[in-house]
C-alpha cells in the first residue's frame, strides 16, 4: 500500500508539471519519443502502412472459451474481415504479453528526458513505453475487450494504459484543456458484466465503461461504439449467443 500511495502521488505531481511543461507549445516541441522526433505526425501520416489499413486489438478477455467478451470479440473480427480481406488485424492477447512495469523509474526518466536533463540510461529505460504507442499510433482502428471486473477493468488494461496515455505524446496541453493526438480514428469497445449496470441504481457502480471513454477520449479517440454483454451471470446462454452474433455482425458492417 505504501508503494501504491508513494506511486499514485508521483504520477499526481508529473501530471501537474506536464501541464505546465507542454501548455500552448506547438505540438512540433512536445515530443521527447525518438520514434516521433520533429513533428508530431497526424493520423493520416500514420495510417494505411504499405496502403493496408491496420486494426489493432487489446484483447483483456484472454483466450478462455468461456468468455463472452472473448467470443464476441472473435465474432467481429471474423465478419469485420471477411468483408476487409485486405486489412491488416493486430490481436494483442495482454495476458500472454509480458506487459511493461511501469513504475517510478520510468516517471522519473520522462521528466529528466522533458527537462533536457536527461542521460542515455533514460532513453533505453523509456523506449519499451516509445514501441509501445508507436504501435497505437499505427492503428486505424481500434478495438478493446474488456470484461467487468469489481465494477471496473482488468488491471492488465489498465496496466497498458498507464503506459500509451503519456503526455506530449498521445495528448497535450493547451490552453484550452488537454487535446488528444489520437484523432480520427474509430473505437469500439466490447465489454460484458455479470450483471446489468446500464441503468437505475447500478449504473453508478459502472466504473468501466464511463472510465474507458473518458481515457481513451482523452488521447483523442472520441468516434466509439459499443457493444454491451450485459447480466452474463443470470441471461440464459443462448440468447447471449444471438445477442453477440447479430450485435457484432451489426458493427462489423459498420465499422
């Protein structure tokens, strides 16, 4: 617990000076990420690798055959490219991955790298979190699965988005708030929850799904869809199947 305390208050006072740091200067300035040097690139700069258009999955659900987000998630990907057979899918399994522990060191060479106080150490410690979003900034599309998990998400999804939302990097500063870098590109979220917490009471329990608009908003991803498996623990199986079959169909076409 105290090292929880010591970290959340660590990221609390780098947000702060990030503010700061990159408030109104020209997005050319912001980035410290070699894989960025000079400009920032815009979303069609990044896009279409080899004229391919690129859809990146996190997948959170792991590969239990179990689970509903998981099966769900393999539906769509299965309509969305038999109608895309040329598009390139990018199926991030986070429980198979050996995610980045992003702890203090890293916060600490972020700043000393923004300060220009940096030291080569720095770099080789901040480039796992640098291939990290290079890899988000060349998706497309995005896709995450996401089942609920004490109200809230997985923590290896949480785990990967400690790492991409850096600022300077995937959003900014401005004078008028925070402006994501992420544009134009669409979302789709795919989550479940063992009960129905979409409306009444229980919705203010939901601390998963208004959490992973609002962060990935925040880096500029503001076109999302979703699609809700809801009360997973007590609907009869096979009218989830037919939710997930005609729901995902849907989005695929639409995607």
């Amino acid at each position: 617990m105290v090292v929880s305390t010591a970290l959340s208050s660590c990221v609390e006072h780098s947000l702060h000076f990030f503010r700061n740091v990159f408030r109104a200067i020209p997005i050319r300035h912001c980035s410290y990420i070699s894989a960025f040097e000079g400009e920032v690139k815009s979303s069609g700069d990044l896009h279409l690798t080899n004229g391919r258009v690129q859809i990146l999955h996190l997948n959170s659900s792991g590969s239990d055959e179990r689970s509903y987000t998981g099966m769900a998630s393999r539906t769509f990907l299965t309509a969305y490219k038999s109608k895309h057979a040329d598009h390139i899918v990018q199926d991030i399994n986070l429980w198979d991955k050996e995610l980045l522990q992003y702890d203090l060191s890293h916060v600490a060479s972020k700043m000393r790298m923004v300060s220009g106080q940096d030291e080569p150490s720095d770099k080789v410690n901040f480039e796992p979190v640098e291939r990290m979003i290079k890899t988000l900034f060349s998706a497309d599309k995005l896709v995450v699965s996401c089942p609920m998990w004490n109200y809230s998400i997985p923590y290896v999804l949480k785990q990967y988005i400690d790492c991409v939302v850096q600022p300077g990097l995937t959003f900014r500063e401005t004078s008028t708030g925070p402006q994501g870098l992420l544009t134009n590109r669409p979302l789709l979220l795919i989550t479940s929850s063992g009960g129905d917490y979409s409306t009444g009471q229980m919705k203010t329990l939901d601390y998963q799904v208004p959490y992973l608009k609002d962060i990935f908003g925040l880096i500029g991803f503001t076109d999302v869809r979703h699609i809700y498996i809801k009360n997973t623990a007590h609907e009869k199986r096979d009218k989830l199947l037919t939710f997930i079959e005609s729901s995902c169909l849907e989005a695929a076409a639409k995607f």
